[in-house]
C-alpha cells in the first residue's frame, strides 16, 4: 500500500501549463479580468 502511494505522489508531475499554451493562458486571464471590472463598475 505504501509502495503504491508513494508512486503516485511522488512521481514527476506534467506541468501545470505547457509554453504553447502561455498565450490562450494570459487571452483568458485578461477577458476574465475584464469582465470582473465591467461587472464591478455596473454595480457601483
């Protein structure tokens, strides 16, 4: 049991994102954004 657990938590992980994915990352970051401080400044 313990040989098995440690296998998968301490095995090498895939990262959490891969170079080519940087752009579409920081595009839905920033419309994310956008749309807090549209609905933000709707409400205030």
């Amino acid at each position: 049991m313990w040989r098995r657990l440690r296998r998968r938590t301490m095995a090498p992980s895939r990262p959490a994102i891969y170079p080519e994915q940087l752009g579409l990352v920081l595009i839905s970051l920033a419309v994310i954004a956008f749309g807090a401080y549209a609905l933000i400044r709707a409400f205030v």
